[in-house]
C-alpha cells in the first residue's frame, strides 16, 4: 500500500535537562489541550535523573509524542534550535519543562494566527508562580542562593519581568522600539509562531538575549499578538535565576563578554539593525548595558557572601 507520513498542524516541542521534578505536570498541561492535532518532541539533552523514564510512560500512552535523546549535552540554545529543526507543524511552539498551560492555550493562539495572516506570533497572558505552589521539596529546586534581606527583592523583580507579552505592530522603527519596552524575560518565547518565519530567524551561536535576537528577527516578518483570555504559568526559578556569571557561561561569553554581558547583543544590534536603530533605541540600551554590571556585581557579591557562609 502507499505509505502516507502524516504532519499535524502544530509542533510542541520541549527541551529538557534534569527536569524530574517538573515534567509530568508539563507534559500533561499539553496533552490537556482542547486543540488535539499536534506532535510533541521532547529533546532529552543528556539528563542524568529519571527524566527518560517519566517520557518513556508517556510515549507508551500516546502516539503524539516522540523523545530524542542526545548523547552528549549540546547546551540549552543548541536544544532549543534542534527542536525546531524538527518541526513537522505550519506552526510551532516550545514548551518549557517548568511551565504548564491553560487548556485553551494553543486552541486561542492558533486562532488568531490562522486568521491574521500578518501576525507571526502569538502568546497568552503571562503568570509566574513560584516553588509555594508546588508539591516537591523546593529545596530540591536548583536556584541562585541570595541572603534573606535581598531574596525578596530579587524575586519581586524577578517576576514583574516576567510579564512582558504584549502587542507589537506599526513600522519598523515603531516595532523594535515597542518590543524593547517590554522585553524583559521575553515569556513570549513559548508562544504560538509560523514555523517556517521562525526557522528563517535562528540564531546558532548564542549570547545573552539571543532570544530577543530572534524575536526582532521574527518582526521583519510580521506582527506580534497577545491572546490575554489564556495564560502561560512560568516558573519564576527558571535557569536565567542562577545569575548571570551563570547566563555568560551557559552562552559561550569569552572573558571581556563575561564582564560585559550585554555587549555581544548590543553588538549584534547594530550590525543586523544599523546604527540608526541602536542610537533611537540608546536609552534602552544603555539600562540594559547598566543591568548587567549590576546583576554581575550581585553576582560576584554572592559568591564571596555564600563562601563566607559556608565557611563560618
């Protein structure tokens, strides 16, 4: 007989690492969707816990649902990057381990792009919540250590970032400028895209906010949407919570980039935007630059501070 490979309309796809602690409830947030014609692809990027095992029982359940397993760990952006490289769907998103869904999630944000063509990507209201709301031991959770007079702060902060999904359209200047204002954490990563303008917007190489890269690359190709009649939960301990010496490392910064974190982006700015863009958008900009010395002295602070500890 003739053999007919199927493509569902949308690819979910998850990356994880060590993610035992969250999976399940991840995974079953999706297949709890109202909208049912998609392939989930998770990429197990060389866990070391029971993370292929809770898949496996999952897979076993549903055929919507293939794992990858890397051999060895290709780090966090490579896995994101492999996911989408795989997508089968006219639409694609990624799902955090961490995070879980509204049942009518992807249902509300396909909607709108199937019937606004010059939208490109669209995504839910954003909601953090935190390790209270969880049933695990949060101590178990790997997270940066701060002293209890700076950890409520951080964590405020932390999740007023977090929810910054707005709208974005108008020109080209009007755009970037709009999607600066209110990218901080960019939740609107695990939103609802065209696959084939999100594949011509990949980043190879990473750097701190590639991912913002990505998303200004996406707005030379169309508009962004929120659908705030659902919600996207994000965790508020995600890995960029483990500070940013941290961030650098994961992203492959040299030294000068390490002491400078936001130069590899601003750099990348102005070479793909031009100097127009980086001199309108300056203000912006220069917080960022100014964040980061910030978050590295924090950094560097909480190093000695919790060798102190340790110590005495």
């Amino acid at each position: 007989g003739i053999f007919v490979t199927y493509n569902p309309k949308l690819t979910i796809g998850m990356p994880v690492y060590n993610g035992e602690l969250f999976i399940k409830k991840a995974i079953e947030s999706i297949l709890a969707q109202t909208f049912t014609d998609f392939e989930l692809i998770i990429s197990n990027n060389s866990s070391t816990d029971s993370t292929e095992e809770i898949c496996q029982e999952f897979i076993d359940r549903d055929n919507r649902i293939q794992i990858h397993t890397q051999k060895k760990n290709i780090g966090i952006h490579r896995n994101f990057n492999f996911l989408l490289s795989k997508a089968k769907g006219e639409y694609f998103a990624w799902a955090a381990v961490d995070d879980y869904l509204d049942n009518d999630f992807m249902e509300k944000n396909l909607k709108i792009l199937e019937s606004d063509k010059s939208v490109v990507s669209s995504v839910g209201k954003i909601i953090p919540y935190g390790v209270d709301s969880l049933e695990i031991d949060s101590t178990l959770v790997d997270t940066s250590v701060f002293p209890k007079f700076l950890k409520n702060f951080i964590k405020s902060g932390r999740r007023r970032k977090m929810i910054d999904a707005g709208p974005v359209s108008g020109n080209m200047n009007y755009k970037i400028r709009t999607f600066f204002k209110i990218t901080k954490s960019l939740g609107r990563w695990y939103g609802v895209h065209r696959t084939e303008q999100l594949k011509k917007c990949i980043i190879e190489k990473p750097f701190i906010n590639v991912e913002v890269s990505v998303f200004l690359n996406l707005l030379r190709l169309g508009d962004f949407h929120e659908e705030s009649s659902t919600t996207l939960y994000e965790f508020d301990e995600g890995i960029s919570s483990r500070g940013i010496i941290n961030m650098a490392k994961y992203s492959g910064h040299n030294l000068f980039e390490t002491l400078f974190p936001f130069y590899p982006f601003t750099k990348w700015v102005i070479q793909n935007f031009g100097i127009n863009t980086f001199f309108r958008n300056f203000d912006i900009l220069f917080k960022m630059n100014l964040g980061g010395e910030f978050a590295l002295l924090v950094d560097i602070f909480l190093k000695f501070y919790n060798k102190f500890n340790s110590n005495s």
